[in-house]
C-alpha cells in the first residue's frame, strides 16, 4: 500500500481549488497559500468546487503522490471556518452490510 503510516499530520485548504492541477501545482498552493513545505510528509487535503471530489497530495519519502477520490453519490462534508481555522473531529460512521450465508 502506498500512504503515510502512524502519525500524520493533515492540512485542509479552506477554499475550493481548480481541480485541473496536478500535484506540482497542488504542491504550489501549498507553499504559497498554505505557507506550508509539501514535502514534510504531512497530508494537503483540497476539494473541488462540486463537493464530491478531494485531491491529497503527499511526501511519502520517495516522491510526491497524488490521491483523488470522487463520490459516486453524496458529497464531502467540509467542517466550518472560525477565525480563520477549520478544526477537524474523528468521525466514525457504521455500515449495515448484509454477509451472504451458505445454505448448509
């Protein structure tokens, strides 16, 4: 698997961003919106204008990698901005998941 492994830290953007960057102009904004350094191993979280759609970009001591994921339904929950800070809590939701049974 590739990812970060134990703990990470995460950064949100606040706004929505053009989704037609790729990592290298994801990495920018980072930097220069952020004021962050995009290889420190931690997460840069964005969102596209329609919610349904995250990039995180990432150093994962090798390279920088890209994840994009898009809601085949729903869309991404973004918190609210407070004095400028989005603050984030763990959130864990249950799925019913039905489990087929052989008939023995």
């Amino acid at each position: 698997m590739i990812g970060p492994s134990g703990a990470v830290r995460v950064m949100v953007a606040t706004k929505p961003v053009d989704f037609r960057k790729g990592m290298e102009g994801l990495a920018t904004l980072v930097r220069e919106s952020m004021g962050a350094d995009p290889f420190s191993g931690a997460v840069y979280v964005f969102r596209a204008k329609r919610a349904d759609r995250i990039k995180l970009v990432f150093w994962d001591g090798t390279g920088l990698c890209l994840l994009a994921k898009r809601l085949e339904d729903g869309i991404f929950r973004w918190p609210k901005i407070e004095d400028g800070v989005m603050r984030l809590r763990l959130v864990h939701e249950a799925r019913e998941t039905s489990t087929p049974t052989q008939a023995g």
